[in-house]
C-alpha cells in the first residue's frame, strides 16, 4: 500500500531512495537542510568500483597506520582535539581487522558491491543521467614490487569474490595511461567500473527528475525527530512536518537522527578532502588513477581534474585543514608531469563511516516506520542505487535480492 514517506537527505543515497520509491508509487518528499548535494557526495573521487570488497580494517591495520602517521605526508590523521571522542569507534574498528571480521566484512560488502553497476543502470536507464557515467575501470599504481606487495590481501579478496581485475606491467600502464610519468611498475585495473563526469550534476539532476515526475523536494532542517501516536514528526525551526515513515539517509549526520528514536549506532566520519585543477588538464587521463604509494586519486571531470585524498578523524565541527591536500601538489606533478598544478579551489566533506565499512540499512529496532540508509563510507557513490533500491524492497516487504542481516542498525554491541 502506498505510504507517505519523508526522506532526510538529499545526497546520493537520498536521492536514490527517492527515485526508487517514488517508482513504487509512494508519496515521497525529500527534504534537506541545504540545495541538493550539499554534503559528501559533492566532492568525491566518482568512482563506481563494480564488486569492491576491501574493508577499510584490513589485517595489520594498526602497523599500516603507524606506518602512515610517521610519514610527512600521512594520508591519515588523528586531530588531537577528537582523539577521545574517537577512540571507542577506533577500538571497534581494529576489532574488525581480524582475519575472519575482514573475511565477514569483505563478503558482506561485495554483495552490495556486485550489483553497483547494474543497479545504477536500472535507476538511470531511459533518462538524461545515464551520459554522466563513462566506462573508463578503475586504475591503482605502484612505483615498487613492494608497494604494489601490500595489496595481497586487498587482492585475495577480491579472488575469494571472484571479482575481476587484471594486474598490469609498466608498458601495460603505459597504454593506457600514457601521460602518467614512466615511474609504475605495477598497476591494478578493475576493467568494469565506471566513473561519474560530474557528481554534483548527477545528484541534482537525481533531485530534479524525481520533482519532474511528481515528486516534493523541500528545504528543511530537520532540528528534532519524534515517533508517536501520529506517526513520525519531524521539528524544524518554523514547522513541523508529520509522516507515516522516514528514511534517514543523513549521510554522516545520521547518527544524532537515529540516537532521537533511541537507536545508538557507532556512526563516525572519516573526512576527506578534494583539490580542483583547470579544466585544460582533465585530458591528460581517461579514467581515475589511484597512486597507490601516495594515497591520492587524480579523476578527471568535466569541472576540471579533481584530487582527492586524505581520512582524517576530526568530527563534524573542526575546521578544515586544506594544508593536508595542497600538500600534495608536488606528487600530483610527479605522476602526471605535463598537470599545471594550479588551485582552482578545495573542498573538504565527511564520509559516513561504521567500524566496519558497512552501511546501515534496516529498518530501526525499534519501529518498521523508521528506515536507516547510512554509512556507505568510501563507496557511498558506489552503493547509493542499489541501497536507494533495497530501501524500496524493504517499503514493499518485497525480498532484496541480497540478505540484509549483515546490514541491520543494531548489529554492534553496545560498548
Ligand atoms: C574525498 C572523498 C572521495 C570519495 N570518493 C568516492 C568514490 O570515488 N566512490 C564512492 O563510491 N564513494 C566515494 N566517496 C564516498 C561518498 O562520497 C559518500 O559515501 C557518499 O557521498 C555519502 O552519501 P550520503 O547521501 O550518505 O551523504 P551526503 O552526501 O553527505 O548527504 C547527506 C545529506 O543530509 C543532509 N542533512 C544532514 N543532516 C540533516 C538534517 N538534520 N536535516 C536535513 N538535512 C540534513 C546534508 O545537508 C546532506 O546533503 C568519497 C568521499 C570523499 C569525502
């Protein structure tokens, strides 16, 4: 039976939700705080990685970040000032660095994973959206046989999924890539992924064709959530608006939402920043190439070439620090010789992460009119449709074509 239903979020997951649900012949309103894309799916990398399966905990974790800390470019950091508030997600999160968490985990997040690809084809088929995604794979390098060594796991991973991809020698990168400097020993292609050209266009061009269709996108801050006899109410500063059931899919804001209707989820945010180059230099690559020693992703997009890197634990409220991706110039150079590495401007967003780099989605514990679509972390562009279209199975109590257990809201203990 058709519902109404309100949708917290308009960023790729919300509005996938939107999309998939107004399908279904709900009556759906989107409503966010600010414009459509406000939040992280604005500025990141645009990569659509078909089958990834690699958790961030992986085994040796703790080494690797020590590793990475004493490096002058760490492409991780700790603020001090958050340490404490992050240390009980970061003890959950080396829990999850276990061979047979990784194993869980990996398993978990390539069932969503498997259907990235077909699942954006199925949301964006017949409409305008589907020119923004191009079929270019996505490229990992290495300078040593020792760098490119430490994606073993990351690989036997990817076997045990059976996901394919094909290891490349430099004259390989070379044909592909022939503007990257001839420094790459070894390359890494996941020849069935797909970038996005411009992700802020594909967000609001989500929004705008889900308004066309009939469809209500309003501005609104969401200040407080209630459930009670009336259904669910949500309270902004001059309005109250009341519904037969939400969908939270607040991006790294959800927590606050969730812990209003008495659901504690370990939600944190791994920050991550993006530095914009003219659009003159985006021809230098056809696809985005991930250096793997340096941990920075050069996309190119129709804006212009984008980099993006970093994780860095510093919650919602500190400022950012654009040192931390300027920083990066030099070796942005370095793999592409013929870049001008002019700034044209930075940028800094918030992945919604759980210890365990899978996302909450399920139904709260607590009501079947409470919906949790959160915590897509690094792969939230990825899994955004096929999370917009098990939000609609779930509203249908049709069967997703996947188990969401692994899934559920309550899945953690509470610590
Ligand atoms: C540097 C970087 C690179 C990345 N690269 C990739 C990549 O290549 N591929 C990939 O798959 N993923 C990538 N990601 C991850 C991806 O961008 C995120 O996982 C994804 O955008 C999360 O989408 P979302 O809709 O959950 O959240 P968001 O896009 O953050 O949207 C949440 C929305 O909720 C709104 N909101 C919050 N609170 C309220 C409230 N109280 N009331 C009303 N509205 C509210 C916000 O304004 C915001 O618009 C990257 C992330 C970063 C930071």
């Amino acid at each position: 039976m058709p519902s109404k239903i309100i949708i917290i979020g308009a960023g790729v997951v919300g509005a996938a939700s939107a999309l998939a649900l107004q399908k279904d012949g709900h009556d759906v309103i989107l409503v966010d705080r600010e414009a459509p894309c406000a939040g992280a799916s604005f500025g990141n990398a645009g990569a659509i990685v078909n089958g990834s399966c690699a958790p961030t905990a992986m085994p040796g974790i703790i080494f690797d970040a020590i590793r990475m800390l004493s490096k002058s470019n760490s492409p991780l950091t700790v603020h001090p000032a958050y340490f404490h508030r992050i240390l009980p997600w970061l003890m959950r999160f080396i829990l999850q660095s276990s061979s047979s968490n990784v194993n869980n985990n990996a398993k978990h997040l390539h069932g969503l994973s498997q259907y990235a690809v077909a699942s954006w084809h199925q949301l964006t088929e017949q409409t305008e959206l589907s020119s923004l995604f191009k079929q270019t794979g996505w490229l990992k390098v290495y300078e040593t046989e020792k760098s490119f060594d430490g994606t073993k796991k990351s690989r036997q991973l990817l076997d045990k999924m059976k996901t394919p991809y094909e290891v490349l020698d430099a004259s390989q990168i070379h044909d592909l890539e022939p503007n990257l400097a001839p420094i790459y020993k070894r390359g890494f292609f996941q020849k069935d992924s797909l970038s996005i050209t411009n992700p802020d266009r594909l967000v609001k061009g989500m929004v705008e064709l889900f308004v066309n269709r009939g469809g209500s996108y309003k501005q609104f801050a969401v200040n407080r959530i209630n459930r009670n006899s009336n259904g669910i109410e949500l309270i902004g500063s001059n309005e109250t608006l009341v519904t037969d059931k939400v969908v939270i899919a607040a991006g790294a804001w959800s927590r606050s939402l969730a812990k209003q209707l008495g659901d504690n989820i370990p939600l944190d945010t791994e920050r991550g920043y993006h530095l914009m180059l003219s659009e003159s230099t985006s021809s230098l690559l056809s696809r985005p190439v991930v250096s793997g020693d340096d941990s920075f992703v050069l996309t190119p997009m129709e804006t212009g070439m984008r980099m993006s890197a970093q994780i860095e634990f510093a919650g919602l409220d500190i400022a950012p620090d654009y040192s931390k991706i300027r920083k990066l110039l030099p070796e942005a150079k370095r793999m592409l010789p013929k870049i001008d590495i002019k700034e044209e401007s930075v940028w800094m967003g918030f992945r919604p992460s759980l210890p365990d780099s899978l996302p909450a989605l399920g139904f709260s514990p607590k009501s079947n009119n409470v919906l949790f679509a959160f915590g897509h972390q690094h792969l939230g562009m990825t899994l955004a449709a096929i999370t917009g279209l098990t939000v609609a199975d779930l509203v249908a109590n049709r069967k997703p074509p996947i188990a969401l257990s692994p899934y559920r809201p309550n899945r953690f203990l509470t610590l």
